[in-house]
C-alpha cells in the first residue's frame, strides 16, 4: 500500500506537470499552428514562388496562414500540380475556408520558406479529378468528396500570376 502524497500524482508532480503544459502552451501560442492547433502569423524567410511546386512533394503538410490583418493558420496536406498548389477542406467550411472567401491572399510555409500566394475556388470538375488523382498519388487514397460543388478546394498561385 502506497502512502498518501507519494506515487507520480503528488503535489510538487502535479505542479511540474502543469507547468510544462502551460510553458508549451505558450511558447505555441502566438506563433505558427502547433499539430492540430491553430496559430497566428507565419515566421520564415520570403522566398520567390516557384514555377513548378513538386518541392512539395517532399512534405506531407504544409502550414497556411490566412486572414493577413489578423493571422490564423492551420497544417494542411497540399498537392502541388506545376504552377499551383492546392489545399482541400473537404465539405468541411472551416475558418480558414471562411478566411479566404473573405480575403484570398495567404501565405505557405514549407521548411523555413514562406510564399505569399492567392486563393481561388476550382470550380471545373475537370481540374478538381486532376487534383483527387495527384492526391491520392500522393496521400495513398482519395478525396472524401469529389463533388467540386459540395468540397471546398484551392488553388494557390503567386500573387503577381492572378
């Protein structure tokens, strides 16, 4: 039988563990998105929009920041297909899906890099089945909805091509 006060629960533990969870809750708030939480401003350094976004094929996730006068970005998969890179949300409106119908700049953090972009919905079916195919190329299976009516898809392009 244990005594009272011992054991990995006692009061100087409890008081350790609470304050690393509060010390990495901090340090993550504020800055870029931390696993499935949601941050502010992206940090990185700019660089130049590339002209083909297979070096995205290299990462599984990318960080996206929208909403530029009062940030928000989230991890998301990307598929880059030539010039564009597309984020998908599903049928799922999510805030940042309402951020970017309310402002369509955002910007894309991969490694260090940060690209400043601009959204637009894919409404052609033609080009979402393109992307539903590099998807699962990429991802190993494919989009939940295919319906570019019902989903919520992006392409992303430089700021200066659209």
């Amino acid at each position: 039988m244990r005594a009272v006060g011992s054991g990995p629960w006692t009061d100087e533990s409890v008081r350790s563990k609470i304050f690393v969870f509060a010390l990495c809750a901090s340090l993550a708030a504020g800055c870029g998105p931390f696993l499935l939480l949601p941050g502010g401003a992206l940090d990185g350094t700019p660089a130049a929009t590339p002209s083909d976004w297979s070096i995205s094929d290299e990462v599984d996730t990318v960080q996206l920041e929208t909403n530029p006068s009062d940030p928000y970005s989230v991890n998301i998969w990307a598929v880059g297909m030539g010039p564009a890179l597309y984020i998908h949300a599903g049928a799922n409106r999510s805030r940042w899906v309402e951020n970017i119908e309310a402002d369509s700049d955002v910007r894309i953090r991969i490694a260090d890099d940060l690209y400043d972009l601009r959204a637009s919905r894919v409404e052609d079916q033609a080009e979402f089945d393109r992307f539903a195919d590099a998807y699962e190329s990429k991802y190993g299976f494919r989009p939940r909805n295919e319906k570019v009516t019902e989903a919520y898809l992006f392409r992303l392009v430089d700021r200066g091509a659209s």
